[in-house]
C-alpha cells in the first residue's frame, strides 16, 4: 500500500493535468521545459564554431545531465502508468503497454535514446546533436496548440493527401516539359529530368534561387505559366490547413460549452441533444473584474450564466453576490423592461450570454426551463421588493 500511495503522488506530480492540478505539478512542469530549453540551446551552442575546450565541455556536461534526468521521468511515466483513470478494467502492464506505445511515451524515449546508444556505440557527432533534438518534442504534452495541429493534420490527411499527390505529379511533368525544351540550350544545368525537377520544385514553391532558369523563349513562357500554377497549387493546402484549424477549435470550443451547460443546474434535467443545441446558442464572453455587465435602465438584450468568477448585483440596502453555476438579467428579458439592477463583475468572469430571441425561442421549446426561471424572478423580485421597503428612509 506503501508503494502505491508513493507511486500516487509522483503521478500527482508528473501527470495530473487537470485545471486544478496542484503547485506540485505545476512546478515539475516548469521543471521539465527548463530543462527541455536548457538541453535544446547546449545542443545548439554546441556546434558554433571557435568554442574553446571548456565551454565545449561544459555544455556536453549540461546535455548529458538533462539527458539523465529526461531518463528518471520516462521511467517515472512507465511506472505511475496505471495510476491513469482506467476503471480497472486494464491491467497495470498493458497501462504501461499503452503509455510506452503512445505518441508521448514514445517521444520521451527518443529523446533519450541517442544518449544510451551513444555510450555503447559512439555515434558521428553532428548525427548524435541532431538526434538529442527530438527533446523538442517533449513540448507537446505541455503546449496544447501542438496537439490542435496534431488533430488538424488527422482530420485533413485525405484533402492533404490529395493535395500532395497533385502537386508531385505536376512537378513530375512539368519538370519532363521543361527538361524537353532546355535540355540542348543547357544541357549542364537541364541534362536530365531529375535535375529539372530541383527547377519544378523551387518554381512551384515559388522560392525561386535562380541557380537554374532557362533561356528559350518556350522555356521562359513556360516557366512563367509554372509560376502561376504554383502559387495556386501552394494555396490549395493553405486553405485546407486553414479550414481545419477553424472547424477544429470552433469543435473545441462547442464540446467545452457544451460540457458547462451540461453543469448548470438549470439544465440538469436536459437530454444530450437538448444540452447542445442550448449550447449552440450560448456566447462565450470574458469579463474583467471591475466591469459593468449590465447597468440599471439598460434595454435588456441578454440573460447570462456565469461559468467562473463572481458578480456583484447592486440592489440596495444590501448587494447581491452570484458565483458559478447561477444566472442572471432573465427577469428583463421575461418582463420585457428595462435592467432593474447594475450587475458588475468581482473577480475575473467567464460568462455564456443568451440574447433575447434565442431566450424567448428557447422558453417556448422548453417549459420547464420556462418554470424555473420564471419562478426564480419572481423570488428575486420578492426579495428585492421586501428589501426596499425595509430600507430606512433617506
């Protein structure tokens, strides 16, 4: 039990990434990307000429204790495995299997295999530094942006795919076309089709390092004709790229709404469909601390939810505190008046605002949503009614 407590807390340590992980993971993560940035510029610096002995030295020094300490973690990962939420359905070895199989599991021992097979087998110098800069890698556990280009490059693989197999048959050809028409005016630079397509390739990319041009009139009208076909050749999987990281956040984005409506109490009783398209109609907004939300005679416009932070609802003689979880602007918008109160944010607030036409679609499709929150305004307006006539005279 012993060994279990102690493998719990390195795991706490290592890989609790929740939004509420302690400052004990926190810490080791910093820990781990200094040490990734520490083995990456050694790297580096390393290979800069006219470095003198010592420094050389040192930095092989600094390398090879990041390349220890890279080694401790992975078998720390290894051994913390099971302790991942698997409802004990998997055995420990096979968590482990799974960790050690995984695309991190597997960074994290490419980052330190040149190191071990370098102490066996010594490796060419400039191939063993260029090894040692898959620690680079290592950045995608803590770096979530990485992980959204991952996603986008698997859900656009066959537009990708497609792409790229059209473009290498338009260099193919475009390189035969051009190898025809220069290879006697230059039969040096163009002497057979692998070389002219070096030309295909820095033309379509439209790099251009003019090492290799040609000179006939066919071959300049053509080259021209290739420039413009690459620059549309080159936007085809641009758009792609750009298409897909705009679905995949926008996804990203509904699933974490999707899940905090979910929480709301308000919509506990919904079914899944129900809960998402509420959430298509919800709008994110950040609220800094100190801002006014809503102020008192404003035309109501929306109703909000507050998802974290607090608010603070002026109504006197004693102000009113909201936090995650509650709500508030609906009496407006079920009255039809003006904003009866000022709310403004107490601490940093993330809020879902429902503007008016989704509020009434949504009351008329759901009734018991309609009940509740009619019957919370009315409480709050109870409240507030006794409130003011109990507040002495001024």
């Amino acid at each position: 039990m012993a060994s279990i407590a102690l493998r719990r807390r390195c795991y706490n340590l290592l890989a609790d990434e929740r939004r509420d992980a302690g400052f004990g993971y926190r810490l080791t993560a910093a820990v781990i990307i200094v040490g990734i940035f520490l083995c990456a510029l050694a790297i580096m610096l390393a290979t800069v000429s006219g470095l003198d002995a010592r420094s050389v030295f040192w930095l092989d020094r600094l390398r090879e204790a990041t390349d220890i300490f890279f080694t401790l973690e992975y078998l720390l990962r290894i051994w913390i495995a099971p302790d991942y939420v698997h409802g004990g359905r998997i055995s420990d070895a096979a968590m482990r299997r799974r960790y050690m199989r995984s695309f991190l599991g597997i960074v994290d021992l490419l980052v330190i295999l040149p190191f071990w097979i370098n102490l066996v087998v010594p490796l060419p110098r400039d191939l063993f530094l260029a090894a040692e800069m898959f620690t680079l890698f290592k950045l995608a556990r803590y770096t979530p942006g990485l992980s959204l280009v991952a996603a986008v490059l698997k859900r656009e693989a066959r537009g990708l795919t497609a792409a790229l197999v059209a473009v290498g048959v338009l260099l193919v050809v475009a390189s035969c076309i051009m190898y025809v028409l220069e290879h006697e005016a230059q039969p040096q630079i163009f002497g057979s089709i692998p070389q002219a397509l070096w030309w295909g390739i820095v033309t379509v990319g439209s790099v251009g390092y003019g090492d290799m041009i040609p000179i006939t009139p066919l071959g300049k009208v053509f080259n021209g004709f290739m420039i413009i076909i690459g620059v549309g050749t080159i936007a085809i999987p641009a758009g792609l790229l750009a298409s897909g990281f705009a679905e995949e956040i926008k996804r990203r984005e509904f699933m974490v709404t999707w899940r905090a409506v979910a929480g709301l109490p308000i919509f506990a009783q919904l079914d899944a469909s129900s809960i998402a398209e509420i959430a298509g109609l919800l709008k994110t907004q950040v609220v800094p601390a100190g801002t006014a939300i809503v102020r008192h005679g404003e035309r109501a416009e929306a109703m909000f939810f507050i998802m974290s932070g607090e608010v603070e609802v002026e109504i006197l003689p004693h102000p009113v505190t909201l936090g995650p979880g509650q709500h508030f602007g609906e009496i407006a918008l079920l009255r039809r008046t003006m904003r009866t109160a000022t709310v403004s944010a107490i601490r940093d607030c993330r809020l879902l605002a429902l503007e008016v036409t989704d509020f009434q679609r949504l009351l008329q499709v759901h009734p018991t949503i309609r009940e509740h929150i009619g019957r919370l305004a009315n409480e709050r307006m109870a409240q507030r009614e006794t409130a003011e006539d109990s507040s002495p005279a001024v």
